[in-house]
C-alpha cells in the first residue's frame, strides 16, 4: 500500500480502518465489485432493484478506489437533499466523511472532509464550480439514481460539463428506463435487434433476483375499485366503475374521485391497511405504514382521517426541507404506525420497517410507481412480506403486475411499419412527482368529486390474481388482510391459492363456482359495452358520457357498475343496432 493510500486509515478515519474488506457483501455486490476491480473502468453502471444496496457496493469501491490512492476525493450527486444526508451518514459510518451541507456559495468543503453530497439540481446551477472542484484532484464521482441526468436537456449538459474530468464514475440506479428521449450522461447506449437505441448496464441486479436471495421481500398488491361520481365543468354528472374499461379523461377522473378525501373510497382503503398493518405487526411489532398521497390538501386530509381511526397521530412529511428530513428518521427510528407523504418517497428514502402502503397518487408512470413501491420491498430478515394497496386502476395494476421484468432506457422505438421515430415525452416524472406541493393539477377546475365507494377487487402476487369483488368488511376481504406478515415467497402463494380453494368449498361449492363464473361473465359484458360505446362516441362525436345516457333512457336501469347483467345485455343489443342506423 502506498504512503498516499495508507494515509487514509490514520486514526482521522478509524471507522474505515475496522471496516475494512472484512464487512460481508450480498452476493450480487461481491459479484459487481470483483468485475469492477477486475476491468477497473472509468465509467460504470450498476443497475439493481430498489432496496437492492446500491449505497453499500457504491461505498466499498470508493474505499478501494481511495485506499489503492486512484482517487483522493468522492463526489456523490443526490436527487434530494434528504438523501444527501443520508449519503453522508452512511460513508460515515464506513470512515469516508463526505460533506452533505455543501453549498455552491462556498466553492469548497472543509478540511475535516474527504468530499460532498450535493443534489442534481445543485450541480445544474453551477456546473463550471464543479468542473473545477473536480479537476482539483482525482475525483470518484458517484451519480445516485442517475435516471435523474435527463431530467432536462440542460440537467445533462450540467452534468456532463462537471464530471466529464473526473478519474472515475460510478453511476447507480434502480429503475433506468425513463418515459422520454432524454438521454442519460455517461450511460452507453446500443442498438438492440429492432433497430432502437437502449441503455446497457455493466451489472444488474432485479427484482426477481432480489426475491430469490432474500434480499426485498415479496409483495401483496391489494386492488380495490368502486363506484364513483362526479360532475364536470360543463355540468354533467358522469358515474363510472374504477377499474373498469374507460376513455383516458374518464378513467383519470374516476381515478382523482376514488382519491378525494371527502368520499368514501378512501377511508375504506385506510381502514383496510390499517388492519392489515395490525395484522402484520404481530410478528413484526415495529412495522410500519405509508400513504403516499397526490398533494398537500390530501396529505394532511388523510392525516386526520388516520388520526381518527387509529388513535395516533401519522408523521406528516410534505415538503423537501430539513424538518422533513428529522420527521423521515425519527419515524424511521421509531414504532409509530403511519407515515403521510407528498415528496420524498420515490426513492432513496431509508425507512426499513415500512411493510404496508397505500399508493393514493395519480401518478402513473412506471418509474415512479417502482420507485415508490421501492419503499416497502427492503427486507431486514427472510420472511416480512410487503402489502400495498392500489386503485383497482388497469395501468397501475399492470406496473404491479411487471415488478420483476427488468427495464431499459430506450431513446427510439419502431412503428409497426417500420418508420424509425423519437418516443413521444409523457409527462416528466420529476416533475410530476416532486412538484411543489399544492401547484395546482392539469385538470384543476374541470370537474368536482361527488361520492365514491370502495370495493374489494383482488390480490395480486407474483403477477397472479386471487380474490373477486367482494364488499367491504366480508370474509373475503378479511381473509386476505388477516394473511401473515412473516411468510417466505412461496409460502405466500400457497397460502393465497390454498385460502381461496377454501371460500369456494365454504360458500357452496359448484353454486359458488358458478357465482364466480356470474361475476366474470358480468364484467366481461361491461367491458364489451363499454368497448361499444367508446367506438359510437368516435363515430357520432358524442361524449362517451352522452351515450351511456342515452342507453340509459333507451333501455332503464341503472348506472353501468350497478346493472344487471340481462340490462347489460339489452343496452349492448340496443347499440349494436345504432351502428346499423336503426336508432
């Protein structure tokens, strides 16, 4: 070892010294570090699932990169400041003392420090200062969910014009697909056998991997749907089923009603997590829960309604400041049962014990979504089993029906007829999930929440439903809330399949199988008139909630989610002579 190298285990860094190679890796770290040191690259990507410890192999490499005196500083950029802090804490406790209150004001960081933290946004601002801090000295710079450098055009400009001279890179991410063109600094891209460009990591690590070593726990997708209603800017009262087949306008606005607090959609689903967080904390006595929510009013509307039920006031985090940040460790730290959140939950955030959540967001992008439920999967001990609970909405059921495939950024795609064309830009994930809270939503205005109820749809595990409707507070839906919180991966499925075996022995047998058969064929119909609908409102250029109406008075009875299946099949019968002109 070199003087320069021995240096840094004086007693000024006594923590690292302990540490040392000795601390066990998982066998995925291990694995990446060994090819690391083996190619010693200037550039890498290690891509592993949320809860995976991508700070802990981040960490080792800089430690050898510092003991071998290949780098004198670390440089670690954040997506937020709370993570900053968590950064620092953690190399502290490998014996790096990187800097997290860093400031662009102050050009350099202190003597006692062998580096920063500091976010995205910070580098973007003033990226010629860190240029020059990291052409100062051989710099190890690692780029925390790096996903984030295409966050804009001129994100990537930032972070390419402050990093392109440092010695090495490091870049890390869980979830590296993006929904738009933006390409991500440092990452190489290559064309795959369809002629589009999509991003290659030098190690990945997923989820389906992850739940084979123990290292995340599996996790229970709780859907629930319902009847809603609601009236839109122009009048009109609309009634829909969540969950069911919808127009893109009709099934956001379904959706944004399930979530208001003023219906009932949502105290019904608290109270089901709430239970289920009961449920868990018998062998998990410190086991926590999550609300992920849309925006301050319905962060702190949840809060109440929580407080109401349980006894216990949440901790309420709402906004990316340092008390944020004390209230994030001092939940984490503790035994209180419920957490609220707007911002910071979509990744990084260290809470270990989180077991249930409640996804009560519009956000709807895959990134996020996995980002998100990246929160409940780390495991602490083989056994613990995440719960989250979901809007029985088709888009976010499918994310949760994906969690193990592993994604790559692609910056093009291919038509069907084979006309290469750019991806076109959803909306930018930052952007929409860590907005300023109470920044007023694109449909502000456009319609007003008038009710909604809750209705148990199914579980969803390892990409497999078990359960159907059921009213709230049935044995059915008790039955799964009541499902252990300790069970292994394959344990949970056969207690699934083994639970549902039993309610149709006990509810009947063959009449029970045919109630389920009932059900089915019923929702088979919905979707089938609804399709028809959807097809009539483009060829006439009625409104879909036109339509619908029209049936209505056409045929009678009620609402579509509440019809029976012989007034289904009149209004289908009804319609399919529309299309033929004999209306």
């Amino acid at each position: 070892m070199s003087t320069s190298a021995a240096s840094h285990l004086s007693p000024a860094y006594p923590e690292r010294a302990a540490w040392g190679t000795a601390s066990k890796l998982r066998a995925w770290q291990q694995a990446a570090l060994d090819q690391y040191l083996a190619e010693q690259p200037r550039d890498f990507l290690a891509v592993a699932t949320p809860g995976a410890g991508k700070t802990t192999f981040a960490l080792k490499i800089a430690t050898e990169l510092l003991d071998a005196g290949v780098v004198e500083r670390v440089t670690v950029v954040a997506p937020t400041e709370h993570l900053k802090t968590q950064w620092a804490e953690a190399a502290a406790r490998v014996g790096i003392n990187i800097d997290p209150r860093f400031a662009n004001a102050q050009g350099r960081h202190g003597g006692d420090f062998r580096g920063v933290v500091v976010t995205y946004a910070g580098v973007a601002s003033k990226p010629l200062l860190h240029r020059a801090r990291t052409e100062a000295a051989r710099t190890l710079v690692i780029l925390d969910e790096i996903h984030h450098g295409g966050d804009a055009l001129s994100w990537g400009e930032a972070i390419r014009d402050a990093f392109e001279p440092a010695t090495r890179r490091l870049s890390l991410t869980g979830t590296p697909f993006r929904s738009d063109t933006a390409a991500i600094p440092f990452v190489r891209y290559a064309m795959d056998h369809e002629g589009v460009l999509r991003s290659e990591s030098d190690y990945a690590y997923g989820y389906a991997e992850a739940l084979r070593d123990g290292v995340v726990r599996p996790v229970l997708f709780l859907a629930y749907g319902g009847s809603m209603r609601w009236r839109t800017r122009a009048g009109d009262e609309i009634s829909a089923r969540l969950g069911e087949p919808l127009t893109k306008d009709v099934s956001k606005q379904a959706w944004r009603t399930a979530l208001d607090p003023a219906g009932e959609w949502i105290p019904t689903v608290l109270a089901a997590a709430d239970k289920r967080l009961t449920e868990v904390r018998r062998g998990v006595p410190d086991a926590g829960g999550l609300v992920i929510a849309s925006d301050q009013r319905s962060a702190r509307a949840y809060a109440k309604q929580l407080t109401a039920l349980t006894g216990e006031k949440p901790t309420v985090v709402l906004s990316d400041d340092p008390g944020s940040s004390g209230r994030i460790e001092e939940f984490a730290e503790g035994d209180s049962r419920w957490m609220v959140a707007v911002r910071m939950v979509s990744e990084g955030v260290d809470v270990p014990r989180l077991c249930v959540g409640v996804y009560a967001t519009s956000t709807s992008t895959p990134l996020y979504f996995a980002q998100a439920i990246g929160r409940f999967v780390r495991a602490r001990r083989r056994g613990e089993t995440a719960s989250v609970f979901l809007p029985s909405v088709p888009l976010i059921l499918e994310h949760a029906g994906s969690m193990e495939l592993q994604r790559d950024h692609a910056l093009n795609k291919k038509r069907t007829d084979g006309d290469e064309v750019d991806w076109s830009p959803e909306e930018d994930l930052l952007a929409q999930a860590n907005a300023e809270e109470g920044a007023p939503d694109s449909d502000e205005g456009s319609f007003e929440a008038l009710e909604s109820d809750a209705l148990f749809d199914h579980v969803l595990f390892d990409s497999e439903q078990f359960g159907l409707g059921a009213v709230p507070g049935s044995q059915e839906e008790e039955d799964y809330l009541g499902l252990p919180g300790l069970l292994e991966p394959d344990q949970v499925a056969h207690v699934l399949r083994d639970r549902q075996r039993k309610q149709v022995r006990n509810d009947g047998g063959k009449a029970a199988a045919q109630q389920v058969s009932a059900h089915r064929a019923l929702a088979e119909q919905r979707k089938e008139l609804n399709k028809l609908v959807s097809a009539y409102a483009s060829k006439s250029g009625q409104p879909h909630a036109i339509v619908h109406a029209d049936l209505r008075r056409r045929c009678g009875g009620p609402e579509l989610a509440t019809a029976s299946s012989d007034q289904v099949t009149e209004r289908i019968a009804t319609i399919r002579k529309w299309f033929v002109g004999r209306r």
